[in-house]
C-alpha cells in the first residue's frame, strides 16, 4: 500500500527526534536525504556516490572508498532503524526500512493488528518458559526467547554479553591455571610468562619493547618447549620487529625466524586460534594477504570470542583493505569490557574509521585511546593528525602535526604505510592528508 507523503515526513520527524538517533547526526542527515529525495520523486537517483557528493559534500572520484564510506554508514543506518522499530518506535504507523542492495527508502503502512502482532509471541514465549510441561517445549521457548533477543540486540545489549563471555572465560582459565599447578607447575610458569609478554608486543613500532617481548617468549620456550604459546609469541614479536626493520640482513632473519616459531606454533597446536592467527600475521607481513586472510578467517572460527584474535584479524583486514571487517572486529561493542591498557583495539577502530571517512569516530576513539593508555605509535598519530585535517579541524590538525614531528623527528611513517598496506592507494590517502596538515616528513 503506498503511504501518502506527508506521512512518510512526518513518519521521517520521528526517527530523527528518536532517542536512537540522538548525536548520531551523519546518520540523520544521511536519512533525510533519501527520504526527501524519496518524496520529490527522484527514487532512482539515490546512489552512492550522490551521496557521497550531497551528504558528505566530497567528490566521489576524489578515492576508491568511496563506495565503502556509504555502505557503511546505511548499515549503521539500518541496525539504528532497527533499534527505533523495536522500542520507541514500535507503534508507529509508518515504518522506514532502507533494504540492502540499494540506498532508496521504503515505506511499510502498519495497521493494529500488525503492531499486537509483533508484541504477541514475545509474551506468549515467557509463557512457554515459565510453565512448561516437557523439556522439549523448554528447549523450544528458549531458542525463540535467545532468537528474539539477538534480533533487537544494540550496542548496550553487545557490551553487557561480552562482559559474561569475558566471566565465563576467566573462570575457565582459572580452573586450568588451577590444574596445570598441580600437575606441571613450570608449564604454568611458561604460561604465566607467555601471558605477561603479550601485554608487551604494542606499539609495534617500538623495536626495544618488542625485543624485550620475544626475549621473554624465548624464554618460555626454554621453560616448556611443548607450549605453543611460547612459539606464537615469539612468532608474533619476530614478526612485528622484522616487519617495520629497515630491509636488510636483519629484516631478512627476524622474517625468519617468525616463520619458523609461527610453523612450530602450529605443529605443537593446529587447533589453536593465536597459532593460526600469527602464521597469518606473518603472511602479512611478508605480503602474501590472500593467505594471511584466509589463516585469519580460520583463528576467528577457531575461536570467535578470544579478543586477541580478533585483533590480530582486525589488523590484517586493515592492510587487506577490508576496513569494514576491521571495524567489526576491533569494535567497543567487543573489546570494552577488557581489564588493562595496551591494547590496540581502539587504535585499529579510529584507524579503519579514517580510511571510511568516519572521521568523528577515529578522532573520538583514537582521543580515548591515548587517554586509556594505550599504545602510542606514528602509525595512530598520523591517522589522528589525518583524520583532523579530512574533518576541517585544520588547526588542531596543524597543532599535532608539529607535535608530531618533535616525537618523531626521523619518522618512517611513509615507509610503514607503503610497505604494509596491499594497495598502495590507501598509504598516499594517509601521507597526502598528512602533508596538507603541515607534515614535512
């Protein structure tokens, strides 16, 4: 049934003035576009790069991700709409849906009984679980309750399920740390140690720390050489330390020795995420990204809920140039509930945001990220600095741009980006942003 305009305008006022969609105001503007070009007439016009050029008021040959920055945005646009329809919005009588494949807004007229529909099998599944006389129908209200849930699901929602998959897991370990005392304690030493050198692998572009890490790791292959932790680790250091090394002798056998741990790692322990997961970084490293995504894509499945893993992936879909499986894997909705500092989550979240043309978001995470403590690199900064400049915050952009050039005054900066990034294009983005800000390299 088609809704009359006035009432796709009106349905539109609400969404905007909707708890949902407060402070999210790219995403607002980026609505009200489609909706009233919807309404003038001019459906077919609503692609990507108009968007691009009418919302964001960039050209849309300007670069290639272009495309990127609006596929990401109507995929926030949609779960935002989603959590409107589901709470606040619930008994409005028009509903805004932008379906995927395609940018143009649709219309859905909902009468009574449709709203009394949505709400029915919600109560009658408590039902079901409160008084029920088999197991079966148990089990059965229980994947509706579980499936309902994950439907309507939201940031706050995300954050507090990972903090229980976080409990579950420390009590897990705690039970094996518990086991392996009793029964082996120098290979609980080993992992302690393993542990306690992981915290010590970022800022990757700190060559003394990440030596210091793969000493420690070294030495926890001394204590238990049956432990693939050790091996990982030093993989992972190894990696990190010959990746960024000036080329020569001693990039060629730090490059070798990381694959020798990573194959070690992997021999001990296939089935272990962190070993496919450094055998993928050290793909990366040595540019062969078809196969360090596909060894990375294999960790996450291995297991999908261990946060150092998906790091790891979100830094090698970042150079692939996924920056989408970047921001889904570094995610806060993720990685927020984490005891401690240092870790890069943040840094590898306002990085991908910059390269999509989010460049609220990295400035804001990358901000959060050097007040929490964590790693502090050229490789962060000048996405901050760059994100500033893309933004129109010249000034402050100009500001840390000097700053820049203080901590680093030798940076390589331009040498880390080429050298890691499989498309050369997204290295001059960064460096040309740079440069525009006042970075003289």
């Amino acid at each position: 049934m088609k809704t009359p305009k006035g009432d796709e305008l009106s349905a539109l006022q609400k969404v905007l003035a909707s708890d949902e969609f407060q402070g999210a105001d790219r995403l607002k503007s980026f609505l009200e576009y489609i909706v009233r070009e919807h309404v003038e007439g001019r459906g077919d016009q609503i692609l990507g790069k108009n968007i691009i050029e009418d919302v964001y008021g960039r050209s849309s040959r300007r670069d290639g991700e272009s495309a990127n920055i609006v596929r990401v945005d109507a995929g926030r646009l949609r779960r935002r709409l989603s959590a409107y329809y589901s709470n606040q919005g619930a008994n409005d009588e028009v509903w805004i849906h932008v379906d995927k494949g395609g940018y143009a807004p649709r219309f859905e007229l909902k009468t009574e009984s449709d709203v009394t529909a949505q709400t029915i099998p919600i109560k009658q599944s408590v039902q079901q679980v409160s008084k029920p006389p088999f197991m079966g129908m148990l089990v059965g209200s229980l994947v509706v309750a579980i499936a309902l849930a994950a439907w309507v699901l939201w940031p706050d929602e995300l954050e507090q399920r990972s903090e229980i998959i976080l409990l579950d897991r420390k009590s897990e370990q705690k039970l094996a740390r518990g086991v392996l005392f009793e029964t082996d304690p120098v290979a609980l030493q080993a992992e302690n140690l393993a542990a306690e050198a992981r915290q010590m692998l970022f800022p990757a572009t700190q060559p003394t720390r990440l030596l210091a890490a793969l000493t420690l790791f070294e030495e926890t292959i001394s204590l238990d050489d049956s432990y693939y932790g050790g091996f990982a680790g030093a993989a992972q250091a190894a990696a990190m330390f010959g990746g960024l090394a000036p080329l020569g002798e001693q990039h060629a056998e730090m490059m070798r020795k990381a694959r020798s741990f990573a194959e070690e790692a992997v021999r001990l322990d296939p089935t272990k995420a962190w070993s496919q997961s450094v055998l993928a970084f050290v793909n990366m490293f040595e540019r062969n990204f078809a196969e360090a995504n596909r060894l990375s894509e294999r960790a996450v499945s291995l297991d999908p809920d261990d946060l150092f893993t998906l790091e790891i992936d979100a830094i090698i879909a970042f150079f692939s140039g996924d920056f989408e499986r970047a921001l889904e894997n570094s995610a806060p909705a993720k990685h927020e509930g984490r005891q401690g500092s240092g870790y890069p989550w943040r840094n590898i979240y306002g990085n991908a945001s910059f390269h999509m043309g989010n460049y609220d978001d990295s400035i804001s995470l990358l901000y959060e990220a050097a007040a929490n403590g964590d790693p502090i690199s050229e490789i962060n900064t000048a996405h901050l600095i760059a994100s500033l400049q893309a933004s129109g915050r010249h000034a402050d952009a100009k500001r840390h741009a000097v700053e820049y050039t203080k901590a680093w005054p030798d940076s390589r900066i331009e040498e880390f980006m080429l050298r890691l990034f499989d498309d050369p294009q997204h290295a001059e983005n960064l460096i040309s942003t740079l440069r525009e800000a006042g970075w003289q390299g």
